[in-house]
C-alpha cells in the first residue's frame, strides 16, 4: 500500500517533529537551582495590596532602638520549596526582631504573615500537634515544609548538584561558589531530617566544583598542579579568577578591531578572510607613514604639511575658492547671450557676399574667354543671371586643323 508523502512516515510513538523542539518551560532540572538563588527580588509595586509590612528592631530587648522595615508578601499557595524557605527565613527574623517569646504570640505572628492554603494547613497542622508552644512551633513548621512540597526532594537536589549544577557564564566563580554555599544550607532545612547532615561535605563540594568547572579553568588547574582532594575552596576560587583575568585578555585582544556595536554572535559567524597569495618574487607592502590627498600614501609628509595643496607659500597665501571670479561677466539682457551669436552670423554672411562677388567676376573673365567674346559684350550680358559653367572635352580627330576649325564654327553656331 503506498503512502502519501504526508503519510509516509507515521508517528506512533512519541515524539518530536523535525526541525521541532519539546516544550521544555516546565522542565527544572532540580527543585532549587543556582539560577534561582542568584536571581535578583523583583520590587513590589506601590499599589499592590496583597504586599505587607514589617518591622524589626536592631535590638530586640531595647524598646528605644531604631527600627527596620521591610516589606513582603504572605505565604499563600506556594508552587516551589524555595518560596517557602525565604517566608520562613522571613517570619523567623520578624520573631526575633520584636522579641516575640511565648507560643501563643508566636502563633499569631506566624499567622498574621499566612494568608490562603498555606493559612490552613498551618492551622490544620496546628491543631493536630496541639499545645501552641516553641517546641511545637518547630513541628508545625517542619510540617508546613514538608507539605508544599515531595518526599524524594532531598535525594534530587543532591543528584542536581552532583550532575546538573554548572556555572552560569554571566556570572564569576566567586558569585558562583557563595550561591553553592547558599544552595548547601538549604538541604539542611528539608524533609525529612531539617539538620545540618543532609548537607554536603566540604571535599565532595570541592571535588563536584571542580569537575564541573569550563575547560580553560581545568587547564590553568593542571598548569598549576591543583588537587581538589588536598586544596581548598579558596585556592579553587583565586586559581579561578586567574582562568578569567586571562580569558578576558584573550576576548580583548580579539575583539580589538571589531566595531562595539556588534554583538558577540555577530563575530563568531563572520568568515575568515584567507590572505591574498604572493609569488616568491613579489616584496611585501611597506606600509607607509603619512598619507597626503595630493600624493597619496608616502613616507615624508601628510595634507596638513603638503606644499603642494598649500601653495608653497604658507597657508594664508593659498586661493580662496569660496570668492567669487569678478572677472567673468554676467549677462543681464536676456538677449545678450544671442549678440554673438548674431554677429558671427554676419560675418558669415559679409564673407560669402565677397566671395560670390569673386566667383562672378572670375566667371566673366573664363566666359569671355571660352567664347571669344570681348569684354564689352561680356559686360551687356545680364550681371544677374549666373550661368553654369560649361566644360566640353575635344574628341580626338585624326583629320587635319580644317576639320577641327570648322567642327570649331559649326558648334559655335549651333550654340
């Protein structure tokens, strides 16, 4: 059975179509990434109502110290776990900045910064624990975590960090490795042991770091012999901004005859120009030191020095184009431009009279001439009329000169 083109290849099992890519918006490859502990807080707009207001004093005992405030918005339906954190980061530090003690006042703080699902399972939890004492406090807590997000969490951070944590390039090593440290403190406020040996060690972190190190960091690593099972976080980061300082050089001096405007993208893609190819004979160019307009690339001096383009003469004896030639005179007539024009018609018509003058009396004289005539009859012929002059060929006669005289008379007399 044949297929249309259409058709021609069926998918039944899932898949991508060509030239398509899936939808990976959703897809995270952790539960908290470096990318979400280095991202920047947004600020809050004036108008939002649902944003709220807190103040702390820098000492909690003294009733008389300067206050700090601080705003943020409630907990309500959280969609990450790390959302949840920094509420709790926040309600802990609002406590402690108004020298809240008792369990009851607790509560109702913690309370008054909820507001929507997180409101009720606080509550709900609450309830089933019991007494509103600190101790209990911290299990109601740990519960509210613990609900907003999934049992397996702890075990994919650290295969995140293990496997899919690398360095952001717009960031430096030493943003990067405090947000590690960041990224690190947070396992220990997780499900399901909230302590401090969830965390990494400090060797396993330091080996992870620099294994997922970029190449030209692992290059300058082994120039200078660097063991991560032996060295430091510290020695990692300084032999990291070393690896940058360079790899800025680099991008410095290749982007030195490149315009700013364009973007990096734009200078990796352009071609590479291939030099032109010499024979053995031919010398290199000498690249020369001044240029001049008037003599072109030399050796000896620019336009600014050129004697040439100045005259010789210095600069204030060189012509001013810009004034006007009073020389050259303007027509104001709009007949003027036909004067000469007219005379040397004229002078053409004076010359050709004399020379019809000329041709007549030439004329007369070779007439006279042809004919015999004397010169008072050729001056009875009409002046006006200007016959054309006649030429007739002799036709060879043997005969003798009787015969050719009286050929002569007959034709004269015919004529």
């Amino acid at each position: 059975m044949k297929h249309s083109k259409r058709d021609a290849r069926p998918r039944d099992s899932k898949g991508f179509a060509k030239g398509k890519k899936p939808n990976l918006r959703g897809f995270r490859k952790g539960p908290i990434t470096i990318e979400d502990i280095l991202e920047e807080e947004k600020p809050f707009d004036k108008e939002d109502l649902n944003v709220r207001e807190m103040s702390m004093r820098t000492d909690p005992t003294n009733s008389d110290s300067p206050t700090i405030k601080r705003r943020f918005r409630p907990l309500d339906n959280p969609t990450r776990i790390l959302e949840v954190l920094q509420a709790t980061v926040i309600i802990k530090a609002g406590v402690a900045g108004n020298n809240i003690t008792t369990g009851p006042n607790q509560y109702a703080y913690w309370r008054q910064c909820l507001a929507g699902e997180a409101l009720r399972k606080f509550n709900e939890f609450a309830t089933n624990i019991g007494n509103e004492t600190s101790n209990n406090l911290v299990l109601v807590e740990q519960r509210l975590v613990s609900g907003f997000t999934t049992k397996d969490v702890l075990s994919r951070e650290a295969r995140y960090i293990r496997y899919d944590m690398y360095k952001p390039k717009n960031r430096t090593t030493r943003q990067y490795v405090g947000a590690v440290h960041t990224l690190n403190e947070t396992m220990s406020k997780m499900p399901p042991l909230f302590d401090a040996t969830q965390k990494l060690e400090q060797k396993e972190l330091l080996d992870i770091l620099a294994s997922k190190a970029p190449q030209p960091h692992k290059a300058i690593m082994i120039e200078h012999g660097f063991d991560p099972q032996t060295a430091t976080i510290q020695e990692f980061v300084e032999i990291s901004e070393r690896a940058e300082t360079k790899e800025a050089l680099e991008n410095k001096r290749k982007t030195k005859y490149y315009d700013d405007s364009t973007s990096d993208e734009s200078r990796d893609k352009k071609p590479s120009r291939s030099k032109k190819s010499r024979s053995k004979h031919e010398t290199p160019r000498e690249r020369k030191e001044f240029f001049c307009k008037q003599h072109g690339a030399n050796s000896t001096h620019d336009s600014r020095d050129c004697k040439v383009l100045n005259n010789a003469g210095g600069r204030d004896e060189r012509p001013n184009w810009k004034q006007p030639d009073r020389q050259k005179k303007d027509y104001k007539d709009h007949k003027a431009k036909y004067k000469n024009k007219i005379r040397d018609m004229n002078v053409m018509q004076r010359e050709a009279k004399d020379e019809k003058e000329k041709w007549k009396k030439a004329n007369k004289t070779l007439q006279a001439k042809l004919h015999g005539e004397t010169s008072a009859q050729a001056s009875s012929s009409s002046e006006e009329d200007m016959p054309p002059l006649i030429f007739k060929r002799k036709k060879p006669d043997p005969q003798s000169n009787e015969s050719s005289s009286s050929s002569s008379d007959s034709d004269s007399s015919s004529e």
